[in-house]
C-alpha cells in the first residue's frame, strides 16, 4: 500500500529552479506534514509547534536566502517525525519513538515494512531529487557549493545553548573555515564551530551529497529565537546574503 495518497503534500519541493549561482540551498526539516494514513502520529497539534517536528525558521531563512543569492531551494514537505531526511535510514533516530520530553506513539513497534514505506514515499524522493539537482549542475559545468539551512532551539534539556549561529562541518571544508573566520569578526554574536552539534557521522544530507562528489558543504545552524523575533529574520538574511559569496564565491566548486 502506498503511504502517500491523494491531498498529501508532495515530499519535496523545489524551488528558484533553473538559478544558476554557486550555492544549491536545502532544507531538510523545513516542513511539518504529516501523511493522512499516519492521522497525527498520536501527538497533539501543539507536537507540531515545537521543535522536535521541524527546524522553526528554517525555511522561512532559507528562502530569503535563495531569493537574495539568486539559488535554487529544495526542501522537504514532511516532519522529520515521519522520517528524518538528514539522518540516514539505518540511523537509530530516522524515526524516533521520543524527544525532548514528547513521545512519538505512532512511531512505536513499527515493521520494517512500515519504515521501508516511509523512505520510499518521502526520505528517497527528496535526496533523488538533490541528487538530480547536483548531476545537472556538474554536467553542464557549473560550480556547485552546497548550503544547508538548520535551526536549533535556544535551550534542550534544560540546558542553555549560548550560541547565535554555528557552522557544521566536516573534514577539509574551506567554505566553513572562511565563514567561521568572517563570523567571529561580526560583532554580538556567538559563534559556535561545529556547536551546537557536530558534523560527526550523524548527518546525511552534506556527506552523502556534497563529500561523496568532492564539493564544499556548509550546514548552518540558525538559533530558533533569532529567527523568530521582529526583525531577526531580516538579520539572518542580510548576514549570510552577505558573508556566503564572500567565502563561496564563482570559482567554488570541487574540494
């Protein structure tokens, strides 16, 4: 049986297609559907308000920025309690039965027919779909540097997380090391290298996209409250809109 059926979001969107700038913008918590056959995962509405569902901000950051670099977006439609499309399908959080204090019912005593229908419907369109995006753009020659676009919450587990803005990477990332620098020359904000987690074999999406081809990757980590208050947002933008050319800039491309 399928799990998506008709008036169900489509997994993964693209957006700003046919832009030709050095950065391929994604998203991978952007979106908190739920397919109808899953009803709500037992949770209430206000799971989905929370952090735990999605990368609050994220999105809305995101595509600000592909608006002003002129890039292409693709972002994920579902809630990473459905499946987390950052984490691979063998990862023991791909679907999480729990999470900073939520329980996830519909997501207890799955069958592995049940996880491999969730990854077929929604975790392996969306990365075909990066995939896609990734070959076409090195075919016709074009330099590629991937961004991608997280949140994380001010505080988990009762614990403060003091950073403003962190850059996730892994190995010889130059892209990163360039922002890094440029961002502890800004002033007021904190800046955490691979904080407030670590680019160590937990994601997905950079390593088995950017790595694997030898492009430069750059995972942003956005905290949720700046994206949140009035005028944070427009900050976010105007920091990175003018910082990532900077560092990622027309000759970007292969590692």
């Amino acid at each position: 049986m399928e799990l998506l059926e008709a008036g169900d979001p489509k997994p993964v969107v693209a957006e700003n297609s046919g832009a030709d700038s050095p950065f391929l913008l994604v998203c991978d918590h952007g979106g908190r559907a739920v397919p109808r056959r899953l009803g709500r995962l037992g949770l209430p509405d206000a799971a989905f308000d929370a952090h735990i569902a999605w990368d609050i901000g994220a999105l809305n950051l995101a595509r600000r920025l592909a608006g002003a670099l002129d890039a292409v977006l693709i972002h994920q439609a579902y809630s990473r309690l459905v499946i987390d499309c950052n984490r691979s399908p063998d990862h023991s959080q791909s679907i999480v039965t729990e999470g900073d204090g939520w329980k996830v019912p519909g997501n207890r005593d799955l069958s592995s027919d049940d996880k491999a229908a969730r990854r077929q419907a929604i975790f392996e369109p969306y990365h075909a779909r990066i995939g896609a995006e990734l070959d076409a753009r090195h075919s016709r020659g074009a330099n590629t540097v991937l961004i991608c676009v997280h949140s994380f919450t001010p505080s988990l587990g009762g614990v403060a997380r003091p950073w403003d803005v962190g850059v996730l990477h892994m190995g010889n990332s130059s892209a990163s090391t360039a922002l890094l620098t440029l961002l502890r020359q800004e002033s007021g904000l904190m800046i955490g290298d691979n904080e407030p987690y670590a680019m160590d074999g937990t994601d997905h999406t950079a390593p088995f996209h950017a790595h694997l081809r030898g492009l430069d990757a750059v995972e942003l980590e956005i905290r949720q409250d700046h994206l949140q208050r009035q005028g944070g947002l427009e900050a976010m933008t105007g920091l990175f809109t003018r910082l990532l050319p900077a560092v990622c800039g027309p000759k970007a491309g292969p590692l």
